[in-house]
C-alpha cells in the first residue's frame, strides 16, 4: 500500500487557510473563472472581470472577496475602481495545496492498484 501524505496546512503564514479549505475556495466554478481570467491576462480592474464573469456585481464582490480572504488575490484600489491580480504566491500555496507522496505532513493509506 502506498502513503500519500496530505499536507495540513499551507506554507504561506499563520493566518492561511488549511489545505482543504484552500481547495474548496478554488473549487467554485465562478472563482475559478475569475483566477483563470487573472492568470491570463493579469491584473483587471472589476469592469472587466464583470465582463469576463457574467454574474450580478454583488456575487462578483462576493466572490472576489472569498478569494481576498483565502490569500489567492490582491485588490488595489484606483478611485472608484478597485484592480485584481492574482497573489504571488498562488502557484505554490496551490501546489502545497494538493496531497503528495513528498509531503511530510500526515499520511493517508491508498491502494496500489485497483481491481476491476
């Protein structure tokens, strides 16, 4: 039987969510799209993340507040207009994110195989 570690929490600071919860946030549809917007075409302003996610502005806020809070984005602020960029560290806190045998956290049995 094979270890599989899964990582507790993520390397990013004491206030960063567990890895588990981390993965939930990202697991929304709507924030996905917003991260994968961000991360090909870098930092936007809201208008055109409302573009790019046609939801209400009020889930969008909702939304991008989620991933504010989770680490994953940076908002600036630009008069009226508030500027999204992913965070730096979101490729990494992602990676660490996810349950691998290199992990030296706790560990989870799992099969070698399966049987058909």
């Amino acid at each position: 039987m094979l270890e599989v570690s899964r990582p507790s929490t993520l390397p990013a600071g004491p206030d960063s969510p567990p890895a588990g919860e981390l993965l939930e946030v990202v697991a929304d549809p709507v924030r996905w799209r917003i991260l994968a917007t961000l991360a090909a075409q870098g930092c936007q302003c809201v208008c055109v993340l409302q573009e790019a996610v046609p939801i209400a502005p009020n889930l969008l806020s909702y939304h991008l507040r989620v991933l504010r809070e989770a680490g994953l984005v940076v908002g600036t602020r630009r008069g009226r207009w508030v500027d999204y960029v992913l965070a730096p560290d979101v490729h990494a806190r992602l990676v660490a994110a996810l349950p691998t045998a290199a992990s030296s956290a706790g560990t989870v049995p799992v099969r070698a195989a399966c049987r058909a």
